[in-house]
C-alpha cells in the first residue's frame, strides 16, 4: 500500500492555502511553494507538491467539465417536476453505494447523517428555484400576451415603439423585487 501523501497530511488551513495558491499560480512555480511550506513549517518536496498539484488540477478539470454540461442540460430541459434533483439524489445514493462496496473506507468512519443531510439540503435547495422559474415564466408570458393582445385589438400601430419599450421594461423589471 502506497504512503499517504504529506499533502493531505497538512493542517487544514494551509492544505486550503495550498489549494488557492496552486490555482493562482497556473499549477506552476512548485519551488516556490516548497519554499513557502518550508517556512511555514512543512517539509515537503517539489515533486510531492507536482504529484498533488497534478491531480488536483485534473480533479478541478473535471469538475468543470460536469459544471458546464449540467449547466447545459438545466438550460436544455426545463424541470419543473424536480426530475435533476431526484436523479441526483439517486446517483448520490449510487455513487456511495459503490464507493463504500469497493473501496477500502472503514465504512464505521463515514458520516452518513452528515451524508444524508447534504443531500436533503441540496434537494431542499432547487425548491424555491424552480419556483422562482415558474413564476418569472408566468409573468413574462402575461406581459407579452397582454402587449399581444393590444397590438390586434386595433392599437395604434405609431405607438408600437412605445409598446416594446414598455413591454421590455416589464419583461426586464420581473427579476426586481
């Protein structure tokens, strides 16, 4: 078995420290960071650091990869009926299911009221978003139906400026309070 990375073994705020920097740093300048962990007190060498530095870079890749095509299927597919967050509560359970199965977690260790509670929190949270969604689509469809509405019962067609430019001061002021 493998040691266990010193990385990991940092105090948790310098591994946030270290995190950050290596972020604002590109994932570059390693000689730089041993140094500065050095003063802090921490021994750990530049090919550790490149080794942790390589797979957090890719870790947060990924991330980024799943933010943008989730981002890319919530604009694609409206959910009213909360079918993403159920989905995600399914995968969560999956995903820990498997994780727990065939992984080497002393399953004795885990939090799963901790677990537990963050799923709920996230379901908990889409709630007043999609109520928020429904209730701007709402008013956008009657502001348009009502400027639709006054366009064919015989309004002025000089005024139709005037009408857009109140419909879009409409449109736009629903995201207001």
């Amino acid at each position: 078995m493998p040691r266990r990375s010193k990385v990991l073994a940092l105090p948790t705020a310098v591994k946030a420290w270290l995190d950050d920097a290596l972020v604002k740093n590109n994932f570059s300048a390693y000689e730089q960071l041993e140094a500065e962990l050095k003063a802090r007190g921490h021994s750990i060498g530049k090919s550790s650091l490149q080794r942790y530095g390589s797979d957090f870079e890719a870790q947060l890749a990924e991330l980024k990869v799943v933010s943008d095509q989730a981002r890319a299927v919530v604009e694609a597919s409206p959910d009213d009926a909360d079918d993403m967050t159920q989905a995600l509560v399914r995968l969560v359970q999956q995903k820990t299911f498997r994780l727990l199965r065939d992984s080497e977690i002393d399953p004795t260790k885990v939090n799963f009221e901790k677990l537990s509670l963050n799923v709920a929190r996230l379901a908990r949270a889409s709630v007043p978003l999609k109520r928020f969604a429904a209730e701007t689509r709402a008013k956008l469809k009657a502001v348009l139906d009502a400027a639709e509405k006054e366009v064919a019962g015989g309004g002025e067609q000089q005024d139709a400026l005037a009408l857009l430019k109140r419909v879009r001061e409409e449109a736009y002021g629903i995201f207001e309070d």
